[in-house]
C-alpha cells in the first residue's frame, strides 16, 4: 500500500461503516488520522482501536450540518498538530427513508439531503481553501449505487449519490489548476448497519434489495482491504492525473496509473469504454 506516514488524514463518519475501516486503513498506512463523527462512544472506539495497532487519531465529535462546528474542528486539528490536512476522505451519510418516494416522510428526506450533500459540501468548503492555498491536496467523496443507476425505493440517498458525484466532478474543474484532486470512490456492496436498515424494512425495500443484503450481511460483502486500497491510491501522488472521477472499488483501477483518461471515462455518465 502506498506510504502517508505522517500526512493529516481527516475522515468524516469515521466512528463506524466505511469511514471506520477508511480511517483504520489509512492509520496503518502511517497517516495521523482526524476522526470526525457525532457519536462520542462510537469515535472512542475507533480512536482505541487505531491507538491498539499503533497508528495516530485525533477525535473530532463534530455534526457536520453545522459548519461552524466543522470550521472548529479543523482549528484544533491545526492546534493539535494534525496539519496541513493533506487527504480528506467525506465518508459521512445516511440511507434516509425506505419505500416508494410518495410514501416516504418529507422531513426525513429533507434531512437525508441536509446530510449526505450539504454536510459533505460544508466539510469541503471548509477544507478545500487550505489545500488550494498549498497547492496540494485530495479530497475523496463516498458516493455509491445511485450515482450512476435509478435505485427504487432508495430516492434520497440515490439522489444525494448522485448529487455528491456531480458536486465532486464540478469542484475538481474548479481546482484542477490548484493541484487539487478530486474523485468519488464506490466503494461496492459492503456489510454496515445500513445493510440492517434494509432488512428491518422488509417489504418497504423490495425483493432485490432485501435479497442483496441479505447475502451481504453472510458474506461481508466487499473485502475492507479492496476499499482501502483505492482511497490510498487515491490519496497517493499516482493519482495526480486523476480528478472528477467516480471509480468503482471493482473497477480494473490498477490500470489507471498508466493510463491516459478521456474526459468523459469514469464520470457520472460512466463511460467505461478505453
């Protein structure tokens, strides 16, 4: 796995999930890892466990709907010596409300959005300056099935899927001359208190997606090292000629590293034709 030892890492959703496994991921890769989450129990945890396998955390409990907070968070990660953040990887979300979109509630769609899309962009916001600023850095937006595909029954967080994917390929236009990078990784079918959510709605879900994770819940789903292996690749240097892009953990990736990108090859429109 490409070396971090001792680059900032800030991980939103870092206390359970993907953003856990993320977080842990790049601890071992050496990196000191901002752990960002508004469970105190659940950032404990992973900040113990990453202590327990000699890596370097910091706890951040911070509600990434309030930027100010955020704004906060980053101070003390200055304070604390965990600086320059050099990789940000928004891992932050939730699934929102299960079942056709006219019988799902407003209010929990609303704040479906309010998380996944405005707290991811208010974490970017705040980050983003000091990078441009630097000229260096990557940023690494979760997105996942619904960027690229209708997800029936899943209308808000496909919707913020594929809003944070469009978000993504739109800032890396904006800071492609920054030296900045940025790119969603898909991070594929993956055991996490999610896939519970599903089973718990029942018929709510539809036959597919019970079906799915019901499977995903025996086998794990995607391997946590497959996951961690593209966020490092896409934190390292060998990723400088990539941005705007939305990769999936099962994509053949590896062949990036050599390869001359068309503009529209892993977008949201997904070309995967080259």
């Amino acid at each position: 796995m490409p070396s971090l030892r001792d680059k900032a890492v800030l991980v939103t959703g870092a206390g359970r999930g993907i953003g856990k496994r993320l977080a842990m991921g790049f601890a071992q890769a050496g990196a000191r890892v901002g752990l960002m989450a508004r469970s105190k129990a659940e950032l404990d945890l992973a900040h113990l466990e990453i202590e327990h396998a000699g890596g370097v955390s910091l706890r951040l409990r911070t509600d990434i709907c309030d930027y100010e907070a955020v704004r906060a968070a980053i101070d003390r990660m200055r304070a604390m010596q965990f600086w320059p953040i050099q990789v940000l990887v928004c891992a932050a979300g939730i699934q929102g409300p299960v079942g056709p979109f006219d019988g799902t509630d407003a209010g929990e769609w609303a704040e479906t959005v309010r998380v996944n899309l405005l707290g991811t962009a208010n974490v970017i916001r705040a980050v983003l300056p000091h990078m441009r600023e630097r000229r260096e850095g990557k940023v690494i937006v979760l997105s996942g099935e619904g960027a690229a595909m209708p997800r029936a029954n899943f209308s808000a967080y496909a919707a913020t899927k594929a809003a944070l994917a469009r978000l993504a390929e739109t800032i890396a236009e904006e800071v492609r001359e920054s030296n900045v990078q940025v790119n969603c990784l898909w991070p594929g079918q993956t055991y996490t208190s999610m896939t519970d959510e599903i089973l718990r709605a029942g018929d709510r879900a539809g036959d597919r997606e019970r079906s799915d994770a019901a499977q995903v819940r025996t086998t794990g789903g995607v391997a946590p090292e497959k996951q961690i292996q593209l966020a490092l690749f896409l934190a390292s240097e060998r990723s400088n000629h990539i941005s705007g892009k939305l990769i999936h953990v099962e994509d053949d990736w590896k062949r990036l590293e050599n390869a001359s990108l068309k503009p529209a090859l892993f977008t949201l429109r997904r070309s995967e034709k080259y």
